[in-house]
C-alpha cells in the first residue's frame, strides 16, 4: 500500500509499531526524542525526523506510544500550538486511564485533529504485527475506517466503540481475565503437581487437559453473557448451591494436598455473598451482580 504513516516514541513497543509497518511496505517517519534511538529503523528504511514536529508533518496517520499521557502531551503541546495537527489522525497507544482517553481525544479536537485511543493486546513486544493479535480501539468511527487497512499491519484492528474510553476499559478487563485465568491454571498445577518435581504429575501434562478444559469454560461465558445482559439468571442443573460444593471440595483438597487455598476461598465467600442473599438456586453468572455492587451479606 505504501502509506505514509509516522510513529512517536521508540521504546521496545514504538519500535515494534515501526517495524510492523515498515514489514508492511508503509513509508514510516519515525522521532524518538533520544539521540541513536531511531538508528536501527533507519537503517532498515525508516525517516528519522528531526523533530516531533517534522515527524507529525510527514504523515496524515500519526502513531503514539510513550510512557505516560503527560509525556505525549509535553511532546505534543507544541506541535499544536503552532498548529501542526491540523487534519492529522492521531492514535494513540499509550497505556492509561479512562479520564486521560477522553482528555486527549477532547484536546485532540480542538486543534483540528482526529483521534482514536487503542492498546495493544498482546503480552510482548515482538507479538506486535501478528494477525492473531487485536489491537484495540476507540474513538472517531470514521477515522478507524479510514485508517483501518494500515492499522492492520499491527494486528486485527477492533473498532470497540466512539467512547474513546473504551480501549482502556477493555485492556484492564482483558489483563484482570488474563490474571484470573492464569491463577486457576497455576492452582490447578501446584494441585496436581503438590509431589514435587519428580512427582508422577507435571504442569505440562495438567496443561494438556486445561487446555480442552478452557473449552467449556469459554462455552459457559458465550451462554453466560446474555444473562449478565438482561440481568436474568436462571440456574438450571448448575446453580451456585452446586457451585459452592464444588468449591469446598476444592479448598479441601488443597489442604490435604498442602497447596494455598486462598483462590477457592474468595471464590467460595463471593458465591456465598449471592447465596446469603437468595440467590443460590440462581446461576453462576448471578455473581456479576455481587461485583458491580459489592453486595455483602
């Protein structure tokens, strides 16, 4: 396609955006701010600017990525004031807050220019330019669409959504499931595996079958999820009476195996929130309620 797209902030992810657009064939203007930085791209085809400035001038698309939202404004505050982001789209992938997404949007429009938020799913940098990979982002519609075909050489582009508050409410919710799922796994093997290296049972092999395992569980998030919609929990055969057994096998398996119990245990006491509140002939999902209210007995 040979775009012209520039990249701001050259930290191991800035790098990785500009080698995932450069593997793309785009023409690739890059600023890193500290002097060598950009020696490597440049060497593989990329224009080192001289200036953020000259850098946001060279390209209709303009990609972001540094530490804190106040370093991109203290970058950026300058080009706007003497009115470089005219007409410009900038996309910005730099971790932050919910409020910091809507400031720059807000800012971003008043001196005339587009603005899409976004993060990065992927754990590592050289995940970067992997289609398997989303790359998330909200804000502007029509600037996602128009952009949409060179944004795709970092990953599948997912437009979430015109509150531009949403990249970052997804990317905590997704690191939280990450971070829950991974402690169930690591429960599970310390479970299996309470022998010991050299035990009869490895990670790996307890890993095998989670893997079929995650299945189910993701085929009980799919029925799960119009529950949670229209706030209607029916339990069926699996109500969290029968959950909250199952939990307490858990936990006492954990004791005789000598493995921490405190996962089972939170788990157990929020189930017991919905129970205590009469809800135990509902299902699993009733204890979204329990979370965004903090219900407690």
């Amino acid at each position: 396609m040979n775009a012209k797209v520039t990249v701001l902030g050259l930290g191991p992810v800035g790098t990785a955006l500009a080698e995932a657009f450069l593997a793309a064939g785009h023409r690739t203007t890059v600023w890193a701010g500290t002097p060598g930085w950009a020696d490597a791209l440049a060497g593989r085809g990329a224009v080192e600017a001289g200036s953020a400035a000259e850098a946001v001038a060279a390209s209709p698309l303009v990609v972001i990525r540094m530490g804190t939202y106040e370093a991109v404004r203290e970058v950026l505050d300058p080009v706007a004031a003497a009115g470089g982001l005219g007409g410009r789209c900038l996309v910005n992938l730099t971790p932050g807050s919910p409020p910091h997404a809507r400031a720059a949007a807000d800012w971003a429009r008043r001196h005339g220019a587009d603005y899409l938020d976004g993060a990065v799913m992927t754990t590592s940098p050289p995940g970067i330019g992997n289609p398997d990979f989303p790359v998330l982002y909200s804000g502007s519609r029509p600037a996602f669409d128009g952009h949409r075909e060179v944004l795709a050489a970092l990953g599948e582009p997912v437009h979430l959504g015109t509150d531009t508050a949403l990249a970052s409410v997804y990317d905590t919710a997704l690191l939280g499931l990450m971070w829950a799922a991974l402690a169930g796994w690591l429960h599970g093997a310390a479970l299996v595996g309470a022998d010991g290296p050299g035990g009869n049972e490895t990670a790996a092999a307890f890993t095998e079958v989670a893997d079929r395992w995650l299945k189910t569980v993701s085929g009980l998030m799919r029925s799960y999820a119009p529950q949670v919609d229209s706030g209607q929990y029916p339990g069926g055969e699996l109500t969290l009476h029968l959950h909250r057994s199952a939990m307490d096998l858990l936990i006492h398996a954990s004791e005789l195996r000598g493995v921490a119990s405190d996962l089972p245990e939170l788990l157990r006491e929020l189930s017991a929130r919905a129970i205590e509140a009469g809800h135990g002939d509902d299902s699993y999902a009733r204890l979204v309620e329990v979370m965004r209210k903090n219900v407690r007995p």
